[in-house]
C-alpha cells in the first residue's frame, strides 16, 4: 500500500505522488513567490510572482519525473522490472522487482538519468537565450541582468541551474545516488562480485552522507559553507537529506544480502505447511471460538471441496460488525482467490519477498494447480535468515556486515 495517489501511467510505468512531496512544493513555491522572483523583478505584481513560483515548482517536479522515467525505461529495455516510480520529498524513485542482472545494465541504468538532468538544464538554459537574447550574467551584479528577462525567461533561467545541479548531485559517488550505483557497476565490472562491490559503495554512500549531516551541523551553527552557504533551516534541511542518504545506502545494502541468501531457495522449503483451513460456510463466531482463540494462526486457508477459494485474516473479523458474528460465514468475509496473488512451491524465495513487498502482505497461498500445498509468511522467511545467517557465522563463513 502506498502513501499517497496515482498520477496515471507513463509507457507502462505506474506514476505515483507520495504525500510527503507537498512539503517542498509548498516550500520551493514559497521561496520563489516571496524571495527569489520579487528580488529579480521588483516591478512584477504579487499574482505574477506567485503564477510564476508555481510553474517552476511544476516543471521542477515534472523535470525530476522525466529523471527518473529515464531510468525506468532504459532498466525495462535491459532487463530490469521496474514498474513505478514515486515522487516524494527528496525527489523521486524508479522501484525495482530486482537487481539489475549485469554491470552494464547497471551503469546504463544509473548514468542515463543525471544525463537527462544535465541535458534538460543546459536545454533550459538554451530556450533562455534564443527567447531573450544572448544572456551574459555580470557576477558582480546578477541582478540587473536577470531584471531585463521577461517572465518565460525568468523561469527557464531558474529551471537551468536547477537541474544541472541536480545531474551533478546525483553524480557524486554515494550510494545508492546514481553516481554511486555507477561506482558499483564500475567495481562490479572489475571485481566479479556484486555484493562486494555494493557494499563498498555502500560504505563511501554513508561517508559522503555524515559529510553532509556534518556540513549541515556546521550552518545551523552559524557558519557558512561555499556552495552550501549558510542559515538555520538550509543547515536542517542538509543534515536530514544526510541522514535520509545514511539509511538508504544501509537498507540498499541489507536488502541485497537478504535477496541473494534467498535466491535459488524455493517457496516450498520456507513455507507453512501445518496448518488449519476453514469452510467458507462456517459462521464468523465458530472460526473466532475455535480456531482463531485456540490457535496461534493470524489467517486461515479457505477451502470448498479440497480447493482453495480464499484466505479469512483478523483484519477482516476488525471490518466486520461484532454483533453480526452469529449470522455471518467466512466466505462473507475472506478475501477470494481470484482478487489474490498466490505463489507455487518452486518459486523462488526472493522473488516471492519482492511479490510480499510489493502487495503490501504479510502471507500468500502457496497453490499447487488449484490445491493449496502452504502458506508463506513474513515471519517464516525471517527466521529461515535468522536460523541460515546464524549457521554460516558459527561455520567460519561470517555474513558481510557494515
């Protein structure tokens, strides 16, 4: 389940808005209505200045969309699922059903994106020119310059800058920003060994992240930083873009070491092959007194002459009347078969984490044709990694840790 809403989709790819991204639209909005563009143009009206803010904002957020859908669309054409991508606070993400399969995959995945950021803004900068002229910027006083522009020049000449930073930024080497995940395809490529080489970009992702909560320390101190510049707030902002980095380069990395523990495990060997099934006749009160009180099971098979035709769990008795637990059935309440995704017993384990993840579930069928052979759970898998990582480190062949 997903924080936020659906924008439509894009060659195939699902685009969707996560709530948090209202945050810096209202703050870019607010700093280019109230700062930026009444600095530049003393004689535009308030409504100009406003329309203007949220143009850029708009166009920010559609160049940072076109960024990402890069990404996506150069990883479908190499072999990589990506199905989604999300905007939110920090800008955007192309969601991956997996790691790329080679390094050259990798790296024209991750390099095609600051590509497109760099080719938009020098684009921007381009279209300035050719509307008003040739533009040359006095540094010593930038603003007459830009007071001369009118307002489709003034917000190209803003929307510029901004996404060449933006491809510069994503260019540096911290994983997992595309620089780093170029610095992993590189390492890959020399190394043979995928996981060695993420973890090591891993670990320069999280140097340049506490650079950064380092740097942002420093101006909420006072100080002022080239490049940075200085100020309470943008200090705030810096540290909580570091420490958001530090916890995607660490999860980035965990994630890939539980993926390939699971890889080549099958379904059948993690599953939950005891337990109890229900009639979808059954009344809603038999299954809570007898089998929900009396076992330790969250969800139950639904089964109708030995076929599986859904799964009843506790949220569903939560959405259903307590006083109606006398005259209602399982089958009123259980979820159908047919509006589920079920796994079989060959599947890969780490496939099937990634179809958990992306449901938003904590278990699945496990069907064998229409039989159900088990359930997977969440907490199934977990202890499989518990019990499998313990034994490699008791065995001399310790998991790589950060």
């Amino acid at each position: 389940m997903h924080s936020g809403f659906r924008l439509g989709h894009i060659a195939g790819v699902e685009i969707g808005v996560d709530w948090s991204l209202l945050i810096i639209f209202f703050l870019i909005t607010f700093s280019l209505g109230m700062g930026v563009f009444p600095s530049w143009h003393p004689e535009w009206s308030a409504a100009v200045a406003w329309s203007t803010a949220v143009a850029a904002a708009l166009l920010f957020f559609a160049s940072v969309l076109a960024h990402e859908l890069s990404h996506a669309l150069v990883g479908r054409a190499m072999g990589v699922p990506i199905n989604r991508i999300t905007l939110f606070v920090f800008g955007g993400m192309a969601q991956m059903d997996g790691e790329p399969p080679t390094w050259r995959a990798e790296l024209a995945m991750a390099i095609v994106g600051p590509l497109t950021s760099l080719v938009l803004g020098f684009g921007f900068l381009w279209l300035a020119s050719t509307i008003a002229g040739p533009i040359e910027l006095n540094p010593d006083a930038p603003g007459e310059t830009l007071a001369g522009l009118g307002v489709l020049a003034t917000l190209l000449m803003w929307l510029g800058p901004i996404n060449v930073v933006l491809g510069l930024f994503n260019l540096v080497p911290g994983f997992p920003l595309d620089g780093g995940r170029i610095l992993r395809a590189v390492l890959w490529a020399v190394t043979g060994d995928h996981l060695r080489a993420t973890r090591f970009a891993s670990r320069i992702g999280q140097v340049f992240a506490w650079l950064l909560i380092a740097a942002g320390l420093v101006m909420m101190l006072g100080l002022r930083l080239p490049f940075f510049g200085g100020g309470w707030f943008s200090g705030l902002w810096l540290a909580f873009i570091g420490w958001f980095l530090n916890n995607a380069a660490l999860m980035s990395y965990r994630q890939l070491v539980v993926r390939e523990a699971l890889e080549n495990v099958p379904v059948a060997r993690i599953m939950q092959k005891r337990f109890q099934s229900v009639s979808p006749d059954m009344p809603i009160a038999t299954l809570v007194a007898d089998h929900v009180m009396a076992s330790g099971q969250r969800s139950f098979p639904v089964e109708q002459d030995d076929r599986f035709v859904g799964l009843v769990c506790l949220q569903d008795l939560q959405r259903h009347p307590r006083e109606s637990w006398d005259k209602g059935t399982v089958g009123q309440i259980m979820t159908r078969a047919e509006a589920m995704t079920s796994l079989s017993p060959e599947q890969d384990a780490a496939e099937a984490m990634t179809v958990l993840a992306r449901r938003d579930v904590n278990q699945l069928p496990v069907l064998d044709g229409a039989r159900l052979v088990g359930l997977l759970r969440r907490e199934d898998v977990l202890k499989w990694l518990s019990i499998h990582q313990a034994g490699r480190t008791h065995g001399g062949r310790a998991q790589p840790a950060i």
